[in-house]
C-alpha cells in the first residue's frame, strides 16, 4: 500500500524534485502540497508549486498557500541561493492549476481528519505551517504517522557556523514541533550534503529528454551556479528530495534514535540544532530519528526515475 503523504513545501530548487519524486513514485499516496515563506515568500512559493506541478503534468492533486512569516521573526528568504522568485534565472511557464480555497493548516487538518490510514508529513522548508497545525488541531495530531523534515544539521550550518536555514528561519516553529511529541525524523545537512548534484547527474538527468527533465537539469545548473558562487561548491546539494526519499526507501540512508533540541536564544547559536549523537543526556529521552548516511546511488535512482516517469 503506498504511503499517504502531505509534502509541506518552500520551493525552491530542491523543492521542486521533492515534490515530483512524491508525485511520481508508486510507493507514495501524495494527498496534498501545502507551501510556506522560506526560500521564497509565501506568495512565490505557492507560484512555484503550481510551477513544477505545471511543467510535469501532476494533476489532482491541492496545492494550498500557507504562512507567509515565521512565528517569532521577519522572514528573511535565500534570495542569495534560489534568487529573488526563489526560482531564479529559469523561465516560468504560465501555471495550469489554481491554488486550492483552503489555507495550508485547513488543508492539512481535512487531509488528516478524512484519511483513513495516519499521514506522514514530508516537510522541506521552515516548519511553520506544522506548528500552527500543531497549535490549532491538537485532536489531530495522532492522526499524523510521523513528520520527516529536511532541517538542521548535526554539525555546520548554512547561514551561521552553527544554524542552517529551515531551522534558523522559524527556531521556534521547529522546537513546538518537537515537543508535540509527534514521530520525527531530521533530515539535515549533515547527511544531504552528500547528495551532490556532479556533472554526471545533471547530464544523466538532461538526458532523460522530456519536458520535465529539460526544466530539471536548467533547475540543477541554476542551482550549482549560485552554490558554487556563494559557498564554493561547483556540484551543489540536492536537499529537500531525501524526505521523499526515506519514505519511498527507508534502506536510502542510516539512521539512530538521539536527542535533538533547537537552540532560541543564543546570540551566536539561534536557530542551532543540538543533536546528541554521543548520548550524554542521559535523564532527556531521545525525540527524533537522524539521518547520518546517504546511499548515494540508490537517491539518485530514485530522482532519476521519477523524472522519467513524468511528462
């Protein structure tokens, strides 16, 4: 039975592929994309959504609006990697769909209340919309199987020595998340800066020929150039395609059972993930599973085939 999934979304580059693995791969049941302010304003990301639902040909499937601001802070989106429509220097096709009525915590909530079976939430940017739910719908949350997000890191950071992005954009976001006591399963750089996006993938993946991957590989290349101008990584990272990945293919990456918590108020440290991988607190029980190892090959299958399935 494939797994009924809600992709909670900031697209993005990366975004995109997430949601054409969701969308493409049997294993997955994709009952709704919902969009949040991350890499872009709510407003663009919701574009970009209907974007690469557009250009694949995905169909059927509701896409809602969702926050436009972190709980706690101004948005501050990364314009300097996915450029100013968080969609950069790419061509736009005209969008064939409209936005669902909902807002994305109403559709979240329907999407739970109607299934028969529990939801998994694969969640790729700031875990804004997750907490409103979170806030809104407590009755609910049972009804969620586990949340795999891609955030955090166990070591470096992207936007200070120790935060990366989606957990520095709304740090308060991802501590109420963790502690709903809802299943949780970090995805963080540690492990997706091993999905680098080589010469070869890119040339695998334009190789492909259809429409989909034609505006996939000018997606990689856009994405490569700007890594490559602003961290000094001519091969950038495909992040946000390994939470569909490990619902997909659990055997995709290792894993173990460790504390994680959010750092909130360092001056230094805001937006940190703290993840006790040496079990030094022993009294705090372990709330999350993470992501360590990557199958490198056996991701890029998976991405590779999506797009091939796709228009």
């Amino acid at each position: 039975m494939p797994t009924p999934v809600i992709l909670d979304c900031d697209p993005g580059y990366d975004d995109v592929f997430a949601i054409w693995l969701a969308a493409a791969n049997d294993a997955v049941d994709l009952r709704a994309i919902t969009t949040v302010a991350g890499n872009g304003t709510v407003d663009h990301t919701a574009l970009n959504a209907r974007v690469a639902c557009t250009v694949a040909g995905v169909r059927g499937v509701p896409i809602a609006r969702g926050a436009e601001s972190p709980l706690a802070q101004e948005l501050a989106p990364a314009d300097w990697i996915h450029g100013a429509n968080a969609l950069g220097g790419v061509d736009l096709p005209d969008v064939a769909m409209s936005l669902d009525d909902r807002d994305a915590v109403a559709l979240i909530a329907d999407v739970l209340r109607d299934s028969a079976e529990s939801v998994t939430i694969a969640a790729t940017g700031p875990l804004t919309n997750i907490a409103h739910v979170v806030q809104r719908h407590p009755d609910l949350l049972s009804r969620i199987e586990r949340i795999v997000w891609m955030g955090g890191s166990t070591g470096r950071g992207n936007v200070s020595p120790f935060g990366e992005f989606n957990a520095s954009t709304d740090p308060e976001a991802l501590a109420l998340v963790l502690d709903s006591g809802i299943p949780f399963t970090m995805v963080g750089l540690n492990i997706t800066h091993q999905a680098l996006i080589t010469r070869e993938v890119r040339s695998r993946i334009r190789a492909i020929g259809t429409e989909t991957a034609r505006f996939g590989a000018e997606l990689l290349e856009r994405f490569c150039s700007t890594y490559d101008a602003f961290g000094d990584m001519p091969d950038g990272p495909l992040h946000d395609p390994l939470t569909v990945a490990m619902i997909i293919d659990p055997e995709v990456a290792t894993t173990v059972r460790a504390r994680v918590d959010v750092e909130l108020h360092g001056d230094h440290t805001r937006g940190a993930t703290a993840v006790d991988l040496l079990e030094l607190a022993h009294r705090r029980p372990k709330n999350a599973t993470i992501a360590l190892e990557l199958d490198v090959d056996r991701y890029w299958r998976l991405i590779e085939s999506a797009v091939a399935a796709l228009r």
